[in-house]
C-alpha cells in the first residue's frame, strides 16, 4: 500500500538481479502504479517513460518474455489512449503476447491471454474502430469469464 517502499523494493530488485526481466517488469509496474497517485501530469509522464524504459531492458534480457510485452503493450495503448497518438507500437507487442500461447490456456496464462486482448481491444478504440474491439473484449470473457476490465470494457 505504500507506493515508496513498493519503488524501493522494486528498485532493489533491479540492482540484486539485474538480469532478470521480472524484476525489470515489476518495477515498470511499481512506476504506474506511483504514476497513477501522482497530480502533475509532467511527474506521470515522467513516471510512465521510466516505466518504458524497464520494459524496453527486459526485453533486451528476454526478447520473448511475454509478461514484458503485455506490460509494453498496455502502457503503450494506454497512453495513445489518454493522449490521442497511435495504439499501433502496443497493439504488435499484445499480439506477440496472443499468438505465443496456444488455446486453450488455464490459469495464469488464461490471465495474460485475458489481458492481452482487453487492451488489444482498447488499442482499436483509440482508432475508432469498435468493429475490431468488441470482439477483442468478448474473446477476454471466453478466457476469463469475470474479469472486470473486459466487462467495463464490454459495455462501452
């Protein structure tokens, strides 16, 4: 719950295992998370291009670590999203995420798999096409039947 133990920890992480992409992953997510408490703006920014930055060196580490592309994916999309640019570069790295897993998938993989086509949904919505996105968000459901992002999502 506190987001500057939460960095330190995740910082910490980076610095004992340097080559290890999940630490790299989870500190981009500690950095949007903190990005999400943060009023200015300009600090967000600043906190979702370090984000990028963790992302980008876990890929260096593991050019095939699907967690890292998800997390790209979904900051990338996200902020075209928020501030009007193209979903395109995100969009690639949720597709690699959906076609390295093979259907169907339980558990965990379920998860990414889940995510990974919420967000690719959310990328054709950035580009005004709802044609593609419904049944981004529908085939979430059929992998994670109660999960609230697809279901918010869903419904528009």
């Amino acid at each position: 719950g506190d987001p500057g133990s939460a960095m330190a920890v995740a910082r910490n992480a980076t610095h004992c295992a340097p080559t290890e992409p999940a630490a790299w992953v989870l500190l981009a997510d500690c950095l949007i998370r903190t990005a999400a408490s943060v009023a200015s703006v300009l600090e967000k920014g600043d906190f979702f291009s370090e984000a990028r930055q963790a992302l980008q060196r876990a890929l260096e580490l593991e050019p095939q670590y699907l967690p890292a592309h998800l997390a790209l994916g979904r900051v990338l999309v996200v902020t075209a999203y928020g501030n009007g640019g193209t979903p395109t570069r995100g969009m690639r790295h949720l597709r690699q995420v959906i076609e390295s897993l093979p259907v169907p998938v339980h558990g965990p993989r379920a998860v990414l798999l889940a995510q990974a086509y919420v967000y690719l949904g959310m990328g054709y919505r950035t580009m005004g096409d709802e044609s593609q996105a419904m049944p981004c968000f529908d085939t979430a459901l059929t992998h994670l039947p109660t999960f609230p992002a697809a279901l918010l999502a869903r419904q528009g």
